[in-house]
C-alpha cells in the first residue's frame, strides 16, 4: 500500500495544473468571478490548500445564463419534434405500464 507521501507526490502533478486558479467556465472560455472574488479548497488529509476557485456570484450565474441561452438559440425544429427526437433516443413507459423496448426492461426493477 502506497503511503501518504507517495500519494501525495504522485498527486502534486495533477494538481498543478490548478495553480494557477481555477475560473468560471462560461460561453466556452476560462473567466473570473467578475468581482474577482476566490475561495481556497482545502485538501482534508494535510489541510493545505488545493486551489483557488473563482467564487461566482448573482452576476456570474446571469452572465452564464445569458451565454447558454445563446448557444441554445431555437434551431429548425419546433419543441414538438424535439421532443419526438428524445423519446426515440430513451425510451420510457408508455401510459398504459408497458414497456417500450427491452433496454428499458434491463434497467427498471422487475417489480413495477
């Protein structure tokens, strides 16, 4: 069994790709937290610091909202096709307790 030291020095080139800080990821790109504001995760076995986290806010989450919405824009399909779209690519149920597809069967209690 690896003792804590060989752990940790095997740790320590993972974790230095994060010393820089770890960012918001928002409309694809690496941001801060628009007031700058960090927070440090503490590693529970030597109580050292892991990282610094960019601490999103209100403002942050609306500036990812808004990116997500404009990489959500309405496409050619109405909600009705996508839908359609889904229910193909997952079966479920159907109304009346039947199963859809074996693959269901595979991954739902038997009792039901």
């Amino acid at each position: 069994m690896p003792s804590l030291e060989d752990n940790i020095a095997r740790a320590s080139a993972f974790l230095a790709r994060f010393e820089a800080g770890v960012k918001n990821r928002i409309g694809g790109e690496d941001v801060d937290a628009l007031d700058g504001t960090q927070f440090e995760t503490i590693s529970p076995v030597d109580l050292k610091v892991l990282a610094r986290v960019a601490h999103g806010k209100a403002a942050d989450i609306d500036r990812a909202a808004k990116a997500a919405r404009a990489a959500f824009r309405p496409g050619p399909h109405s909600p009705a096709r996508r839908g359609g779209i889904f229910s193909t690519a997952l079966p479920v149920p159907s109304r009346h307790g039947r199963r859809k597809s074996r693959w269901w069967n595979a991954w739902t209690p038997a009792s039901r």
